[in-house]
C-alpha cells in the first residue's frame, strides 16, 4: 500500500528547469535533461507523496482528471520503481499521456487531498510523474504497437488529427476498424504541431507517436480538405462512419477596437503557426517579433505562447495585457473551494523569462502612421456583469501609451470554423460556434459523429482526448452494435470550475 505519511518525509519537487539564457537561445523544452538515475530518484519521492487516499478526488472527471487516469494506482507502482506496470496502468486511461504530461495544466493536482492545506507542502506532482512514466515507457520500450487482431470490415473516416481526432482513430483502429485520418494541412498534429510552441513540446514527441498509430494500421492523408479535396459525397460513400475532430480554430477579433486595421495587428494562431513552420524548416516567418516592442492582449494559455515565442525571437520587449484584477498567489475558498480550479496567478516558464505583464487594463486605441502601428493606449478597467452579460467597464480616464509595433491578439476563439463539410453535410453551427451532438455523440446527421473543441469549444488537451476515446465507443457500438472500448465522459460533462 501506498505511504500514508509520504508527503512528510519529501517536500514537493518539480522537474528542474534549464537557466533562462540557455532556453531563450534554442527552441528546446524548457525542462532541464536529467540523467536518468537522478530523475527516477526523484520521480520515486514524489510518487511517495501520494497517499492513495480513500476518495480519490485527482480522478474525478469533474473536479480532476477527464480520462479518469488511475492516478494513485500508478503513483504507487511508480513508488515501488515498477516502471511497465506503471505504464501499462497509464496508458489503460490515457492514449498520449507524454502530450498531457507536458500541456495539461493539472486540473488533478488542484484536486489532490494535499492541496487542501499549504501546511501539507502542496499537491503531488502528478504531472511530473505521468510525463516521466511516459518518457520512461518509450526510454525502455514500453510502449509498442497494438495491431488488432480481428477485422470488422467497417471504415471510419476522422476529419482533424488533433489530440482528439488522434485519440479516436487510436481506439478504433484497435477496435479492428479501418480508419483513415484527413488532415488538411501538410503535417499531422493540428495545433499539437502548428499550435503548440517547440519549447512547449518538441515535435519529435508527437513523430514517435504517430509512428506508433501507422504501425497499428491507422492510415493518413495529409494536404486534404474533406469537403473541397475529398467531397462530402465521396466521403459518405467510402466510410461508414465520421468523426469530426476539426478544433475551433476560429480566432476571436475585436475589431470595434479604433486601429484595428494597422498593419502590425495580428491574430495570436497568425503568429504561432509561422512560426512553428519555420522550426519545422519552411523558411522565415512573414510575422517575426526580432528588434520590435511587442504587446499581447489575452492572458492565457495561447498568450502565455506567444509570450515565449516572441522573447524567443529576439523581441525588444514583450507586454502581456489581462482586462481582469491580478489573482491571488494562493486560493481563495470563498470564490473557488477545493476541490475545484482554483481562481489563482498561473506564471508559465515564459514569463520568467522576459518582459512583464499588466492586470486590469484594457486596450484603448491603437496608434499608428502611415498606416504602421507605433503604439497602444490603455485604460485601467473592470470587468462586470450586469443582468448575466459581461462588461469591460473603464475605471478611469487616465490612458497609458505603450510604444507597440507588434500587437498579437489571444483573446480566445470563436469555436469552428465556417467549413464548406458542414455545408456539405447540413450541420450548422450553435451560438457558441460549436457542433451538438446527442448523448451517443451522434451529430444530426446520420453516422456523423463529432468530439474535441469542435463539440466542446476551445479546452484543454486531456478534454479532447477523452472526449476522442468517448467518440470511439460511440462509433464502434454504432458499427458493431455495442462497444468494450471505454467512454471516461459524457457529451454534456462540464469541469467544476469557477472564473
């Protein structure tokens, strides 16, 4: 059994990382290469911390983890250096658990027993754990295909080899169906490739994984948009079945801002995914931050992004702009109790790295000449809600000038976009910019079936993965008439989470 006193003998520890000159000269990860004996010791420790307590709330679907991950069952194996039982109790739940261990942001470790209190020393490091194990796995060659060894003669096509189109295709094509994934853009990987900065997640993580799924029998054609290239005729015609894993790429605007129009005003996806490509060798990015004064407007996860990009790219100085107050260091019960996300200040690796960031101000104005963007001016504001509708609300007449020659706008998105496959197959959009389904996953039209930020709006990694493996048993008890294949969330689950 697991160490009921554990977390007294170890403080937490989190995975070193490498000194801020070293990661603002390369692309790398952020995390410092450990030697393997080194990082398994400390693995181990903080494995320990677990107590394998008695109402796991890490993982609970709405409070922690959406895959249901068998968190203390692999803390306590990982504990005991167990480390292939500890994989295959992983990837039981969880198909990429190397994509979650590096950018999920651990709604598990808010909801462990030992973030109740700061006196317990803080949650377990669960992240750290599920990406060592996963790195392990591939290290000691844990992980191999797992080619089905029946046949159902039934064919599956996935629009969007996202996380959750990848999670689908996975599931059914062990299942014994054949599935062919359309991606329409040159590489596979969606925003885990185009979206998601190198020194978030080097490529050659997700590479190795799609090896793995070619080797499994999952088939993919890249270049191709379902609907354009491929016609929705011809794809009811070859496929039994559909599943649209198409994202929601369509990035939210503000143009009632006066200079929107200024040439040096850019969508966030505008910067990252150029830049992405020239990693991926495809030449210079036509958006680059070398030399210029840099704002960013959002202050999430796709901000945080574009932050280490642009410091990355030789930025003269970089401003990250939040509309909301400044949130606490450290809980608040009254506004988010545990078990639930926690209301608190997130700091990524990027931003201590460069630059600074501004809370409770918003965007006044941009300047310009000539048509080129010289600068922003801000006001101080607050955010209110008046009768359930949000409002940005000036609090004072100051204006604050920022010199700017690059704006990136990461305000979030929109849901999907307007895709001539929807025309095609008589879907249309929610109010949300997001495609319904019923509780089977089904669209409503027939043997169409839709998961991931399509179906859910913008989220996390490890929503669209299990929401990938929840389509997969849709699918497969649709073709098949019932499923074995594991559902860990319903279409209508919704995280525990206060804003």
């Amino acid at each position: 059994m697991a160490d009921p006193s554990g977390f007294l003998k170890h403080p937490r520890q989190d995975a070193p990382k490498r000194p801020v000159a070293d990661r603002l000269g390369d692309w790398r990860e952020v995390y410092r290469d450990q030697a393997p004996a080194e990082r398994d010791q400390q693995v181990r420790a903080q494995a320990t911390r677990c107590m394998d307590c008695g109402i796991p709330f890490c993982h609970s679907g709405a409070a922690g983890c959406p895959l249901g991950n068998l968190i203390p069952e692999w803390n306590d194996l990982v504990r005991q250096g167990d480390w292939g039982q500890a994989s295959d109790r992983l990837h039981a739940t969880n198909n990429f658990p190397e994509f979650t261990g590096r950018l999920c942001p651990a709604p598990c470790e808010s909801a462990c027993v030992l973030a109740i209190s700061p006196d317990s020393g803080g949650a377990v490091t669960i992240k750290r754990v599920e990406n060592t194990i996963a790195d392990v796995s591939w290290e000691r060659g844990h992980v191999e295909p797992r080619v089905s060894t029946v046949s159902s003669g039934r064919r599956v096509a996935v629009v969007g080899s996202g996380p959750g189109g990848l999670a689908a295709a996975q599931q059914l094509t062990r299942a014994g169906h054949e599935v062919t994934v359309f991606e329409r853009d040159d590489r596979l990987g969606g925003l885990l490739r185009y979206g998601i900065p190198e020194f978030k997640m080097e490529k050659r993580v997700l590479d190795r994984r799609l090896a793995q799924l070619r080797a499994e029998g999952t088939k993919f054609v890249t270049g191709c948009e379902v609907g354009v290239d491929l016609s929705v005729a011809e794809l009811r015609a070859r496929f039994d079945a559909v599943v649209l894993a198409v994202g929601a790429l369509r990035g939210r605007d503000a143009p009632d801002i006066p200079g929107r129009h200024l040439r040096g005003v850019h969508l966030a996806m505008d910067h990252l995914v150029p830049a992405n490509k020239q990693i991926e060798g495809d030449g210079p990015t036509p958006i680059d931050a070398r030399g210029k004064h840099v704002v960013i407007i959002g202050g999430g996860d796709t901000g945080a992004d574009c932050y280490g990009t642009a410091t990355r790219q030789g930025a003269a100085s970089v401003v990250q702009l939040d509309q909301y107050p400044r949130p606490p260091d450290d809980r608040d019960d009254d506004r988010s109790p545990w078990p639930v996300w926690p209301w608190i200040l997130r700091t990524y690796p990027a931003h201590e790295e460069s630059g600074e960031r501004r809370f409770a101000v918003a965007v006044d104005k941009f300047a310009g000449s000539d048509g080129i963007l010289t600068s922003v001016q801000l006001r101080e504001v607050e955010v209110r809600k008046v009768d359930g509708v949000r409002e940005v609300v000036p609090v004072s007449d100051d204006v604050h000038v920022l010199p700017a020659d690059l704006v990136l706008l990461a305000i979030g998105f929109d849901g999907v976009e307007h895709l001539p496959l929807l025309d095609g197959l008589g879907l249309s959009l929610t109010k949300r910019g997001t495609l319904s389904c019923g509780a089977d996953w089904q669209t409503a039209a027939p043997g169409v079936f839709v998961c991931g930020d399509a179906h859910r709006g913008a989220s996390l990694v490890v929503w669209a993965i299990a929401e990938g493996r929840s389509v997969a048993h849709a699918v497969d008890a649709f073709l098949t008439g019932a499923s074995d294949l594991p559902a860990p969330v319903h279409p209508n689950a919704l995280p525990l989470a206060v804003r």
